[in-house]
C-alpha cells in the first residue's frame, strides 16, 4: 500500500463523515415506533467489536430507501476493516494500488480503475449493472 498515514488518516475521515451522514439519514426514515429497535442500533453506534453490525441489521429492513443507503453502509464497513487489516488502497482483484485519486474520489472502491472497468464491461455483457 503506497498510502501514507496523513492520507490515509484523511479517507479515513471522510468515510466516517458519509457514515454519519446515511445513518441519519437512515435514522431519520426510520423515525417510527416499529422501527425502534434500528433507532437504539443507530443511536449506540457501531461498536469497536461489532463494527459490521450496522449495515447488517439495517440490510433486514425492507424498505427501498433504506435499501439504497445500506449498500453504501455495507461498502463503508468494508473499507473500514480492509483500512483496520491493512489492506486497504489494494485492489482485490490484482493486488495494484488503486491509487490516492481514485480513492479520494471513492473511498470505498476497493478495486483500481482497470480492474473495475474489466468488471463493468463484465456486467454490462450480462446486463447486470456493476458496482463499485
Ligand atoms: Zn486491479
């Protein structure tokens, strides 16, 4: 990983401020009595051991516009623990860095530019959309 920890320490920072973001924007639509229990979820935060837990609970939740937010939970969680395991910055398909743009572009991505065109191209031939 060519990341140094200022910039490291900088995505890190912004992905924590999306986070924010969508779960009170979640937090918001789920405003109700039956949703409760995702409210007191949300409200603990994510706790040091159970940093996954969030968008896993929230992904049991049927609702469209949670659902859009969830995946974005879910690819921030991710980039979290590959920043905690040290893989972070590599592209999990060829091991290349993706490289400091790209990522402060997108935090989440975790392959590079040319592995992530290779798989759109791949799914845009299966008529699957691709995602990051
Ligand atoms: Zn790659």
């Amino acid at each position: 990983m060519s990341l140094n920890k200022s910039q490291l320490s900088s995505l890190t920072k912004s992905l924590d401020r999306h986070y924010k973001k969508l779960l009170e924007e979640v937090r918001d639509e789920l405003d109700t009595p039956q949703h409760q229990q995702y409210i007191e979820l949300i409200d603990r935060g994510p706790a040091d051991s159970a940093d996954e837990a969030i968008g896993d609970a929230l992904a049991d939740i049927n609702l469209a516009i949670i659902d859009r937010h969830v995946g974005e939970i879910r690819d921030i969680e991710a980039a979290r623990g590959r920043i905690k395991d040290g893989s972070f910055g590599s592209c999990v398909d060829c091991g290349n860095d993706i490289g400091l743009e790209r990522l402060q572009v997108h935090p989440t991505a975790k392959r590079c530019l040319i592995c992530q065109q290779q798989r759109e191209r791949l799914y845009a031939a299966e008529g699957v959309p691709g995602r990051l």
